[in-house]
C-alpha cells in the first residue's frame, strides 16, 4: 500500500475513534476522566496529526494537539490525585 492510502486511512481510524469516545461518554458507558476515554481521544488526536501534517492542514493540526495536551493533562491529574 502506498503513503497515501495509510495516512487516509489513520485518518479515518481517528475519526472513528473520537466519535466512538464522544459516543460512549454520551450515553455514559465511560466517564470523561477514565483512563479509557483518554486513552482514545489521545491515539485518535495523534493519528488525525500524522494525517493533518501530510495534507499540510495546519489548523487541523493545531486542533488536535490540544486535544491530545487536554488528555495527557486530564490523565496526569487523574494519577496525581490517586497518590
């Protein structure tokens, strides 16, 4: 497969997994603090990064790194208050 079938295919896979996220909070199957929720909203902001910066989507970009900081910040807060 080519370069470009892969990263559009990351692309999708993001997609999919925030609105699998948003989904599962929504009908409260996963809280908005769980490690889970995080932890899926962190790969899919990464992966939608690696897609944004191939087709040069800088605001895309721009987007979905803060939502990845939002959830490394929540899941450290999370830990730091387990201590």
């Amino acid at each position: 497969m080519n370069t470009t079938l892969w990263i559009d295919i990351f692309g999708w896979i993001g997609v999919v997994l925030f609105l699998v996220a948003y989904i599962l909070v929504s009908i409260r199957k996963l809280e908005g603090d769980s490690l889970v929720y995080q932890a899926m909203n962190i790969v899919a902001g990464i992966l939608l990064v690696a897609n944004s910066l191939y087709y040069h989507a800088m605001p895309s970009v721009g987007a979905n790194v803060a939502w990845i900081g939002i959830g490394v910040f929540a899941l450290a807060r999370k830990k730091k208050k387990a201590k």
